[in-house]
C-alpha cells in the first residue's frame, strides 16, 4: 500500500469522524472540519509537489 493510498484513507476517516451528528461532539464547533481542511491542504500540496503520488 502506498503512503497515497493511506493518507486518503485517512483523510476519509477523520471526514466521517467530523460530520456533528453525535451528541458528544455538537458542541465541538469548527475545530475539525478546519483541522481536515489543513490536512488536506497539506496533502493536496505535497501531491502537487510531487513528495507523494496517489
């Protein structure tokens, strides 16, 4: 498995793990979908560099 293939495996996991819809996490506000979208822009920015490849 490439390192690609695990960090968008990742980034769909803490997708899901954001999304408000349990109690315990309403409250939480928009501290992780802004941490995702640092994540991603991460990962979109070593793609484009060519760090990783998917």
């Amino acid at each position: 498995m490439s390192v690609g293939t695990i960090l968008l495996l990742l980034l769909a996991v803490l997708l899901v793990g954001a999304l408000p819809t349990w109690s315990h996490s309403a409250g939480w506000g928009y501290l992780p979908s802004g941490g995702i979208a640092v994540v991603a822009a991460i990962i979109v920015a070593l793609v484009m560099t060519g760090q990783i490849t998917i």
